[in-house]
C-alpha cells in the first residue's frame, strides 16, 4: 500500500515537471526562430543586391559603358551588406554549417570582384550565379535549422515555407532573367543559348509564380486576424511579374533582335524583382512580429508551469511525509 501510494506521488510530482520540459523546449524553439528570422533579414540584402550587381556586370561586359558607375555603387552596398551580416553572426548563437557557408560565399565573391576586369561577361554571369545560389541555399537552411519551417502555426508553417523557399527561387529567376535579357539588349542580338535559357526561366517562374500565390493567400485567408499583410505588396508581386514575363517573351523569345534597350529593360526587371523582395520583406516582418508576440505569452506560461510544478512537489513531499510517519 505505502509502495503503490509512493509511487502514484512520484509521478504526480514528475508529471508537471515534463510539462515544464516541454514548455522551456518550445520557448527555445521560438528563441532560435527569431534568431534565424534576424539573420535572414540581414541575408536578403545579399540577395536583393547580388543579382543586381550580376545583370549590370553582364550588361557592363556586353558593351553597355552606362552600367559601370551603377555597377560600383551596388559593390559598395555589397559590401557593407556583408559587414552588418558578420556583426549579426559575433551577436547571435547560430549552427555551424551557416558560419561555414557564410565563409565560403563571402571568399567567393571577393575572388569574383578581384576578377571582374580581366574575366568574359559568361564568366561573370556564371560566378554571380554561383554565389547567389548558395545564398539561396543558405536561407532554405537557416529557415530549417533554426525551425522557422516548423513555425507553431499550421497555417503560418505554410506562409513561412513558402517565403523561405519559394520567393528567394523567385526573386533569382528574375534575376538571372534580367541579367540575360540586359546583356542581349546591349549587343543588340538574342544568341541561341540565351533564348534556351530565357524559355526555361520563363516557364519556371510562371509555374513557380503561381505555386507561390496560392500557397500565401490560402495561408493568409486560413490565418489568424493578427496576422496580416497588405494585399497591395501582394497584388504588385503578381502583375509586376507577369509584365515581366510579357517583356521576356515579346523582347527576347519572339524575335532575335531587341527592339528595347539594355536600360529600358533592366527596369521592367527591376520592378518585379523589387516588388517580391517588398513581399519577401512584408511577410518576414509579419512573422517576427507574430514571434514577438509569442515569446512573452510562452515565457508566462513557463513561468506559471514551474510555480505549479514546485507547489505540486512540495504537496507531494508533505503528503509522502505524513504516509510515512502515521
């Protein structure tokens, strides 16, 4: 009988103590998605700028003098984009294998920036390519290893996936579009490879674009009232884009001779390449904001769990005492 007793206060008192457990776990989930959320923040500055650096080189290597001054100026913002992000990686605790990677990206573009004067405009555009793709890799991986994809919301986890994964493939395919579309402008002529090259990225941000749509407005419509994003920076993403897919088809895979300058066409590119970096950063503010909200609400309830934890220990100890001593 005493045994049995005991036993059953053993787990009354362990019971409440998982429960903390569990409670200090998620706690430290959020932690670190907030934390991974910061880095990506300062991240996406690399990949809004790299592959505008990439067309202007391209553009500049084909011919087009205009774009070296431009092209100076993105490599200072390139630079000062890589200091804020070293000084949030001495800040903040983070994986090893996104220091790595970081390390790697930043010796890649300071050899391609020694290079720029003495390489090919393919050289260029390919080493550009390089770098921005393990950019996108390295924000697909901090959005997994800091547990941003496993955001606590089923309908958020969505939006997030979608924003981490998807958006960046997108903003790089406009990217890689501009860059092409900007240099066959300069020359005047639309190559055979380049023409491959631009029907394949333009079927895949077509299909992409409208994988990426569905998936935010179904998470937006299922999502709690708090969570909110303009449905302008939304409706912008998808026409700017679809005019630029109408500007790649009529200027660069229906006829071998551009009729629109390298200028003229960059910032047709431009504009849906900035309107999905607004919606990238609108949907990334949205979600830190969602976690700062969290993260107060989950410090209470840990908090509440140990105060009950230690006054159901406390109770187990008193009740224990009195089954031995009587």
């Amino acid at each position: 009988m005493a045994f049995s007793s005991t036993l059953a206060l053993l787990c009354l008192a362990i019971i409440p103590w998982l429960v903390v457990f569990n409670k200090n776990k998620w706690l430290k989930h959020i932690t670190m998605m907030e934390h991974g959320m910061s880095y990506i923040s300062q991240v996406r500055k690399m990949l809004e700028h790299l592959p505008q650096h990439r067309g202007m080189a391209n553009a500049f290597l084909n011919g087009d003098q205009s774009f070296q001054e431009k092209m100076n100026t993105m490599q200072a913002n390139i630079t000062n984009d890589i200091n804020t992000i070293d000084k949030c990686m001495t800040n903040q605790s983070l994986p090893l294998t996104l220091t790595s990677r970081w390390k790697q990206i930043k010796n890649n573009w300071n050899s391609l920036k020694n290079d720029l004067n003495s390489i090919s405009a393919n050289d260029s555009f390919e080493r550009h390519t390089v770098i921005i793709t393990d950019i996108l890799t390295l924000t697909s991986d901090c959005a997994d290893d800091t547990r941003i994809n496993a955001y606590p919301d089923n309908n958020l986890q969505q939006i997030a996936k979608t924003t981490f994964n998807l958006l960046p493939t997108i903003i790089e395919i406009i990217g890689q579009s501009r860059g092409i579309g900007a240099g066959a402008a300069a020359k005047g002529s639309v190559i055979t490879a380049a023409r491959i090259k631009l029907q394949f990225l333009h079927d895949r941000l077509t299909k992409t674009l409208a994988t990426s749509q569905h998936s935010i407005e179904t998470g937006l419509q299922r999502s709690n009232v708090q969570f909110q994003i303009n449905q302008q920076i939304i409706s912008n993403s998808i026409s700017h884009t679809n005019m630029f897919l109408e500007a790649i088809y009529e200027n660069m895979l229906a006829t071998a001779k551009p009729q629109i300058s390298a200028n003229d066409y960059f910032a047709i590119g431009s504009k849906a390449f900035d309107s999905n970096i607004q919606l990238f950063d609108a949907i990334s503010t949205a979600l830190e904001e969602d976690l700062k909200h969290r993260i107060p609400n989950h410090k209470n309830k840990l908090r509440l769990s140990i105060i009950f934890s230690v006054i159901v220990l406390f109770s187990s100890l008193t009740i224990w005492q009195q089954l031995i001593f009587t």
